[in-house]
C-alpha cells in the first residue's frame, strides 16, 4: 500500500510526488509575493528619472517579459520533474559539482536576506525617529523574526502571501492614484521630462538583473505546480505581472515626485503610516522566501534535510551580515549576482532539454558523476563573458553558458563514439 504524501514536508532532497502539487492561486500568490521587493522599486525609481512616459512602458515590458520567460522555462523543468534549481544541479553540475551551485545559490540569498533586515531596521528609525541605538536589536529581532514563516515551510509562506499580498496591492494602487492625481492626470503624465539619462542597455539590465536571482530559484515553489500551465502561468504572474508592477510604483513615484524611494513617497502623499506597513510587509514576504531558498541549498550541500535548521543558521548569518553594513553594498551585489546566477539557469534548460532529452531519471536512483565538466566549463564560460559584457550582463550569461553546455556536450558526445570506434577497430 502506497504512503499518502505528508503535504507538510518540503521534499528538499526528493521530487514532490503528485500528491503535494498545488493548483494556480497558491502557486501565483507565493511567487507574486516574493517579486514584491523594495530594491525592485528602487530600481524602478532610477528608471522613472531617465525616461518619459511612454519609453519607461516599453522599457519596462520588454525586461519584465525577458524575466517572466525565463523564470516560466526554470518553472516548466521543475514542474516536470519535481525538483528544483540545486536538485537538478546535480545533473548539469554532477554530484559534488552541484555544490558550487549550492554555494552560489545559498550566498545570494543570505545577501538579499541581509540586505532586507537592514533596510526595513534603518528606514524605521529614520521614520518613527528612533535612537540610532535602536538599529541593532531591531535588526536582530527582524533578522530572526522573518525566518518563523519559512520555518514552517511552503504552508507558512503560502499563508503569509494570502493576507500580504492583497493588502500591499491596494497599498501600492493608492499610491499610483494619488502620483495620477498630483501629476495632472495622463495628461501631466506624459508631458513630464526627465532630468537624467539612461541606455536601453541599461534600464533592461536593471529590470532583468535585479531579481533574476530570484527567477532562478522560484522552482522551489514552482515544482510543487499541478501541472506545466500552472507552473508557466504562476511564473508569469510573479515575474512578468509582480515585478513589472514594482518597477512602475517605483517609477511612478519618482516621475512625479523626482524621488526614487517609494517609502518617500508615501510619506510625502501623506501614507506615513500605511508606507510602514506596505515596507514591513514588502520586505517580510520577499524574506521569508530567501531564507527558504537558502535553507533548500543548504539541504542539498550537506545532503541531510535539516531545512529547520538551515533556515535559522542562515537568518543568524544574515542578521551579522545587516550589522556589519550589508546595506551600503546593493550595487557591487547586484552587479554580482547578474554575473555568476544566471549561467546557473542557463546550463540547467540546456541540459534538461538537450542533455536529458525533457526527461531526468529519478534521482534517487540515478547514477551521477562526481563532476560533470561539460556543465561546469559551460558555466565557467557565461559567468566570465556576463561579468565582461558591456550589453546586458545576465542575458549574455544565460545565453552562452546554454549554447557552450550545447556544443561541449556534442565534442564529449563526438569524442567519445571515436574511442568507442578505436576500441572495436583494436
């Protein structure tokens, strides 16, 4: 007789069997939760100060479509194979390869996770005019305080997102409405200029780069998706829809305004306090995924499921991170991870689809090699041509690690039918 699935384990070491897949809503509102992030917005604010009207749509579209199809092909391979980006390392990356990703993966998210406690402990003190002394016990208590919901697993983030994400929508609506209304309406909308430049180039390696960490770690909720529509939908929804909204808050407000913060502007639209609200929720329900995201690779490094405990290490090493100053480095961090994430993604759908053929074997039972050298040069190369790219960093990495994975792929494939041949000639 068959064991019913426990729909309260998180599988971080196994495929998700049948029975804990999650249908559109739950998987859409988690995902469009963790894309609701205050550093998107900021972002947007940038953007919102180069660009008329009309450009910043475009410019907007465009990044936000690019993302939304990448993280829909990562939630596709997930769906289907019930694994996510560090389980389905061990086939691109081999058995101890995978731990490169592992690590890589894990060290992001613990710095968007010190990054986060250390934005919402300062914006506090700024705006409830705290004592400076207030900082570190505030980063302490939100540095240990987000981890509860990912401690709990896939239930508690699915939960927070339900009450979250409606309320930080009509916060954010109302935001939009009343930039309309000082700006003159549409009209006033359009016939703003903008005081600084910015490259195409640019504004689309702002939008792709700055949550495509993100997108490459979202299969850990999108391979608990009922079935390959959801999983591409639910995608959409969180990174084409979601992010795409948090770049046009962000930018709204700092065309009207001509201030890229949106906590900001909330206070000078007069929402101080619903601004402080919209903050701590934003930031709770982009933690609480990281942190997940982080204990899933840490499961998979040390090859034990101690997720619990993962979490609660991880949150303790981001707090000392946010008091060590981890807000002051978000720009050398996001030009970072635009370079050595998305090569990850890229050699995952190149080996799903023409290394495995769309199918994996169960990985419980599959024989792996230690080190899988054509998925590791694959990504050694679109790590390197992304951080040397003057166009747009994380495009060139995933699209030259997926074409090198490709072609050293075919050279082992040619090499080895040689030696087969040599061998029968002998």
């Amino acid at each position: 007789m068959n064991q019913a699935p426990d729909l309260d384990h998180d599988y971080p070491l196994s495929e998700v069997p049948a029975g804990a897949r999650k249908g559109l809503l739950s998987t859409s509102i988690l995902l469009f939760g963790f894309t609701f992030f205050t550093a998107t917005m900021f972002a947007g604010g940038k953007m919102g100060l180069a660009f008329d009207f009309k450009t910043l749509i475009w410019a907007s579209i465009a990044g936000n479509l690019l993302l939304g199809l990448y993280a829909a092909v990562l939630g596709y391979i997930a769906c289907h194979s019930g694994l996510n980006s560090v389980l389905m390392g061990r086939f691109c990356f081999g058995e101890t390869g995978s731990k490169l990703s592992d690590f890589l993966l894990g060290f992001t998210q613990i710095g968007w996770y010190a990054w986060g406690t250390a934005t919402i402990a300062l914006v506090l003190v700024k705006m409830l005019e705290l004592p400076q002394g207030w900082t570190v016990p505030l980063m302490v208590l939100f540095g240990l305080g987000f981890s509860l919901t990912a401690f709990i697993g896939y239930k508690g983030l699915d939960l927070l997102s339900r009450v979250a994400v409606p309320a930080m929508l009509a916060l954010l609506l109302w935001s939009i409405w009343l930039a309309t209304r000082d700006a003159g309406g549409l009209e006033g909308l359009l016939a703003i200029q903008p005081k600084e430049s910015m490259d195409w180039n640019m504004a689309i390696t702002l939008v792709f780069g700055t949550f495509v960490s993100g997108a490459t770690q979202a299969t850990n909720w999108t391979r608990f998706a009922r079935d390959g529509k959801t999983a591409v939908l639910s995608s959409l929804v969180g990174f084409f829809i979601g992010n795409g909204l948090m770049i046009m808050v962000g930018a709204y407000g700092a065309m009207v305004y001509q201030q890229p913060d949106i906590v900001e502007v909330m206070v000078l639209q007069g929402l101080s306090v619903a601004a402080v609200v919209m903050l701590f929720l934003n930031i709770w329900t982009t933690q609480d995924n990281t942190i997940y995201n982080f204990a899933a690779a840490g499961c998979n490094m040390i090859r034990k499921d101690r997720r619990g405990a993962i979490t609660l290490i991880g949150a303790a090493v981001g707090t000392l991170l946010a008091i060590g100053g981890m807000s002051d480095l978000l720009i050398p961090f996001l030009i970072l991870l635009g370079s050595i994430i998305p090569p990850i993604g890229g050699v995952i759908v190149a080996d799903f689809f023409h290394g495995h053929k769309r199918r994996y074997p169960r990985l419980g039972s599959a024989a792996l090699p230690r080190f899988n050298w054509v998925g590791l040069g694959a990504y050694g190369l679109g790590a390197l041509c992304a951080y040397f790219s003057p166009w747009v960093a994380p495009l060139v990495g995933i699209l030259v690690a997926a074409l090198s994975y490709v072609l050293l792929h075919e050279l082992r494939g040619a090499r080895a039918s040689r030696q087969q041949l040599g061998t029968v000639d002998a």
